[in-house]
C-alpha cells in the first residue's frame, strides 16, 4: 500500500509540474497566434469541456476494468498533446490539441484520486486526500515559475518540451512501480451507477453544485491572471514580467500544497462542512484583492489568502467523495466530481474573455468574486446539516 501511494504521489507530482509549466504562458501563446480575449477564453473552456464529456466514463472504465490502464492512457495522452501543441499553426489547431489534453487529463487525474482512495482506511480519507491534493499542488506551485523563465530566457516553445519529458516520466513510474488492481465494480448486483443516480445523494449533490459555481468564479479569474499581470498599465493590466506572473502562480500554489495534507488531517477530525464553509470565505476574499492589487506584494497576499482557503476546503471535499463514493464506485464518483470543476470551467474562462473585449480586464476579477460568493450561498442552501466525521461512523 505504502509503495503504491508513493509512486502516485510522485508520478502526480511530476505529472503535475509538467502542466503547471505551460500554464503562465497558454494565454501568452494563444495571443501570439492572434486569439482575442474571447479565443483565449475559449481555450480554456475547450479543455474543460473534454474533461467534463470524458471523466465521468473514465472514471466508470476505471471501477470496471483497472485503474493503472487508464492512468497511464491518460498520460500518454498529454505526453502526446504536449509536442503537439509545438507544431501549432493557428489559433484553431491549438483549440484542438487542448480539447484532446483536456481527455488525457480527464483519464489521469480523477482516476489517481479514485486509487489513492482505494488505499485509504477509513477515518483517515481526509488525510490521504489531502496528501494527494499536496503531490497536485505541489506539481502545479513549482510549473509556473519555471513555465516563466523558460519563456523569459528562451522561448514560448520551452515549456511544452518540459511538460513532455515530465509527463512521459510519471507514465514510466506508473508502468514500473504502480500495482494493478482488480476490477471494483463487477457483476448485475454492482450496475454502473448513472450520473444521476450519484447526485440524488444530496452531499454529493452541495459539492457539485458549490464545485461547479466555484470552478465558474475561479476560472473566471485565473484564465486571465497572467494576462493581467504581464500586460501593460495602459491596457488595463498592471505592467508586470512573466516571471513575476509565474512567481504569484507558483507561491500561491505551493503555500496551497503545502497546507493540504495539515487540512485532510483537520478534515478526519472536524466538521467538514464548516471548514468548507471557511475556506469558501478565505478563498472569495483573496479573489477580491485581486483586482483592488497595485503592486507585486499586494497580489502575493492575495494570492496567499485565497490558497488559504482552498487548502481548507478541497481536502474536506474529497474526503467527503471518497467516503460517499463507496456507495457508487470510487473512480465514478470522483470523476463526476472532478467533471463539476470542468463544467465550471467551460463558462468562467469564457466569460470572462466576452467580458474583457467589451469592457477590460479589471471587471472580471469583480465576476469571479461575486460568482464564488453565490456558489458559497448555494452550498449552505443544499448541504444537509451537520456534516461531520459522525455522519459517516455507520460507513
């Protein structure tokens, strides 16, 4: 079991660091091929709509058939897309290799959830979700600020060869020292659970719908950040170097990583949904700063503040999927859950692009606060009460 979660927590990582490298500079990228705001919006939603289609399946496959298969599918596929995205020639091949990183993404992911809570004994799901959620967030808190000064000491192109060679390392982990597991779900007695059917539980029902109101709000926002950050006083952004860019993204991702597994032991002992509830606070407040921000230190704080609140709910969250998705099927609960996110995704980005070319881009971080806000509201409005390690004892 040990050997097992280490080589996913190392190959997520490394998986994770190869995306977090390209992610300061895909906007940037997509700008170079001529995308307006709106195209650069699009870009993001175009993965987020594959990982919506295809996780849910993917999640299914994996309770069916084996996880380890469809984890290193998975990373095959971005290890593919990540040199393909090199050869883009317009703005329109570039939407399609992110649609197809978007089902590599979709395969891997949720699935390397799913096994890690496989291994989780009970009682102790938070704290396995949140030593997974730390490898994701580590992964992503370094990529950026290398994804920034590869793009400031040679070129755009740099951090797709990294993401390459990072991802085809995490499949050879999984390959080597990944065991296979059997099938968890087999026979008529363990039909595979619809999508439906896994949202009339109405605690799985209050995290999709607060995931995806979130993710809207959160997307809204950090589809632009960059953009933001690096462009010029003039056009409405605050005139910053993309290493600067990358050095918020990356702090702010690793102060998160680095309070996970401390949060997924908080959430094995107290009241899940309150720490949910106060990290939906911390993480609209540090939204907030972001537009209000005039220096580099202001946005850092920000930043820190809403990576505060993230770390307080995420592991909360999916301690809560994992012990719920026991009824279901894990690897199907979790990518229904992990699809909300994307789901989320599809609009926010997008939006926020509309939003941009009509107005500016200030405005859109006041959007995403403000949407983060209500997806908190509908959380309190569906969750039922009391959601505590008691509720689960009699699992």
């Amino acid at each position: 079991m040990e050997r097992a979660l280490q080589a996913l927590l190392v190959s997520i990582f490394v998986a994770m660091l190869g995306l977090g490298v390209v992610s300061p500079i895909m906007p940037l990228y997509a700008e170079s091929l001529g995308a307006t705001y709106t195209q650069i919006g699009l870009l993001s939603s175009a993965w987020s709509i594959s990982r919506f289609i295809f996780s849910a399946p993917a999640g299914r496959l994996s309770d069916t058939m084996s996880r380890k298969k469809v984890i290193m599918a998975g990373l095959g596929g971005y290890a593919a897309v990540s040199l393909l995205y090199i050869i883009s020639w317009n703005f329109t091949s570039l939407l399609t290799f992110r649609f197809l990183h978007g089902i590599g993404s979709a395969m891997a992911i949720p699935v390397a959830m799913a096994y890690a809570a496989d291994l989780a004994p009970k009682g102790q799901e938070g704290k396995y979700m949140g030593t997974m959620n730390l490898a994701m967030f580590g992964g992503m808190g370094v990529g950026p600020l290398l994804g920034g000064s590869l793009t400031d000491m040679f070129s755009l192109s740099a951090p797709f060869y990294v993401m390459c060679a990072g991802t085809a390392v995490s499949l050879l982990l999984i390959l080597v020292f990944l065991p296979d597991t059997p099938p968890t779900r087999t026979g008529k007695e363990k039909a595979k659970p619809s999508f439906r059917k896994i949202l009339t539980n109405r605690t799985l029902l209050a995290n999709f719908v607060f995931r995806t109101v979130n993710s809207i709000g959160r997307g809204a926002i950090f589809g632009f950040l960059t953009v933001y950050i690096s462009s010029s006083i003039t056009d409405g952004g605050l005139g910053l170097s993309v290493t600067m860019a990358g050095t918020v993204l990356s702090v702010g991702q690793l102060s998160n990583a680095v309070l996970q597994r401390p949060c997924g032991v908080l959430a094995d002992k107290y009241n899940k949904k309150m720490l949910i509830i106060l990290g939906g606070i911390f993480s609209a407040i540090g939204m907030a700063g972001f537009p209000l921000s005039t220096t580099f230190i202001h946005l850092m704080i920000s930043r820190l503040v809403f990576s505060l609140g993230s770390a307080l709910m995420t592991p909360a969250m999916s301690a809560i999927e994992a012990i719920e998705g026991r009824k279901y099927g894990v690897g199907t609960t979790m990518s229904v859950m992990q699809s909300s996110m994307s789901l989320g995704n599809m609009a926010g980005p997008l939006l926020s692009g509309i939003l941009a070319d009509i107005l500016s881009l200030r405005p859109i971080f006041y959007m995403g606060t403000a949407i983060s806000v209500f997806g908190l509201a509908l959380y309190l409005i569906l969750s039922p009460r009391g959601i505590s390690i008691e509720s689960f004892e009699e699992l």
